[in-house]
C-alpha cells in the first residue's frame, strides 16, 4: 500500500505553509489524502487545521494523526446553535489533554443575521480566558465585526494569534498588528475587483502577513467551480509577491516565519 503524505512539525524554511484549512469539511473528506498529496507536491510543507465544533475535535485529533498536521480547538460563532454550555468544559479539557497548537477558530460574526450577538461576545471572551490558561495563540474568525474582537483581546490581554481572511480596513489591520497578530490572506488576493484586499495585502509590513487557504471554502477567481486546496498556497504566493514587487523565494521565507511566530513555535 502506498504511503500516505504526511506534513513534517516543523517544515523546511522555504515551504509554504496553510495556516487556515479545513481538511475535514465535506468537500473535501471523499479525497483527503490526495488532497494532501497535491498539497505537498505544490510545496506545502504544514498546514493548520482548527476545529468549529465539539463534535469534530476527533475529527482534527484523527487528521493530525493520519497527516501529521497542526491543529486547533475551538467552538465557532457560524455553529452558535450547536454550541452547549458544557462545551466550554470539553475545550478547557481538550486544550490541556491533546496539545494543539491554537485555541481557534473563535470569534464574531455580525454578518449573519440570525446569530445572537451577545451570546457570540460570551463564548469568544470564554475561550479567549481559555487561551490565556493555557498560554495558547488564538485563530480568530472576523467578519464584520473587527471593533468588537479587539475590544475583547484587549481586556483579556490577549496577544498573539492570527485574524483569519482578514477583510478589515486599513486600522484595523494596524490594530490588529499591534495587538500582536498576523493577518491572514488567500483567495481574495486573487480577484481583481478585492482592490482594498489586495492594496492591503501590498502594503502592509510583511512580518504582519500570513498565507492561507481556508479550503474548502474563499475559492479563487481562477477556480470558483471546484472546492479550494491546501495546493492553491503555491499559486497564491505567486499573486502576493506580484502584489509586493518583492521575489517569490524571499516571501517565502517571510511568510513561513511569520506563520511560526504567530504561533510561538519559533
């Protein structure tokens, strides 16, 4: 039987590495090992996968074991009404039993409607007291909701972690830098009308950005009709040194520190 790929803890200093993907999404669970073989022959060298839900921390522990990746726990704001107060304690014991390198991903969104604000700012100020504990970065999702998340880093000190597809404005990126985090771009570099995306994306210092996919999910223009891939990082790093006017090994370089600072693994 052949080998199955598999992502090394700490990748070659020039790889790319995914630091947003969800490997155990529908879209992608009928073809996960090609989906990780494609990714490594692109040159990903790790990827992170966070979890959304109680229900699908095994589901991350049986990827890291299988693949190797890095992974994270976290209850998401989207799955608001899957999320049982007991839950919190199912993290808190997570985080301490299996070693993840990120509390996540966590955090608002204002977007949709029918998720209860209040209820979202309780479980994120929650788990963000959960990452002081036990001294974790956090994967932030944000959408719409940039203002509210920093509140609450703030007043929970936290300071370190990456905003992931960060779509905010130009202070609030800054804020979110000097807070201590990364921001993490993909597929919205890639189209052309995502003009503030992709001047973010061009300007801001670079030891404030990350990679990402998010696979399945924020598909490229160039291939809207089928899921996203960890494999896409090769062609994304492409679009951002193109962004940068900077050379493509160099970013590579960068962003694979950056992704290792944003995670206190350097």
């Amino acid at each position: 039987m052949e080998a199955v790929s598999r992502f090394d803890f700490r990748p070659a200093a020039d790889c790319l590495i995914d630091s947003h993907c969800h490997l155990d999404a529908p879209e992608l669970r009928a073809d996960v090992d090609g989906v990780v073989a494609r990714a490594r022959a692109a040159g990903v060298g790790q990827l992170l996968l966070p979890a959304v839900t109680a229900g699908n921390f095994d589901d991350v522990l049986a990827m890291r074991e299988r693949y190797g990746c890095w992974i994270a726990f976290g209850l998401h704001p989207i799955y608001l009404d899957r999320h049982l107060d007991e839950h919190l304690a199912l993290l808190d014991a997570a985080l301490a039993a299996h070693a993840p390198v990120a509390v996540g991903e966590i955090g608002l969104d204002f977007y949709l409607p029918a998720l209860d604000p209040a209820r979202q700012e309780a479980l994120l100020v929650e788990q963000l007291k959960l990452a002081r504990k036990h001294g974790l970065p956090v994967v932030l999702h944000v959408r719409r909701s940039a203002d509210r998340v920093l509140k609450h880093l703030r007043e929970q000190k936290i300071e370190l972690g990456i905003a992931h597809a960060f779509n905010g404005s130009e202070q609030q990126a800054r804020a979110f830098i000097g807070q201590g985090f990364k921001l993490g771009f993909g597929g919205a570099m890639s189209y052309s009308g995502s003009r503030r995306i992709r001047a973010l994306a061009a300007t801001l210092p670079l030891p404030s950005l990350v990679l990402e996919t998010d696979a399945p999910d924020i598909r490229p223009e160039y291939a809207q009709d089928v899921p996203n891939e960890p494999a896409q990082l090769a062609r994304f790093v492409e679009i951002l040194a193109g962004l940068r006017g900077v050379g493509e090994q160099t970013l590579r370089r960068a962003l694979h520190a950056n992704t290792l600072a944003a995670l206190a693994l350097d």
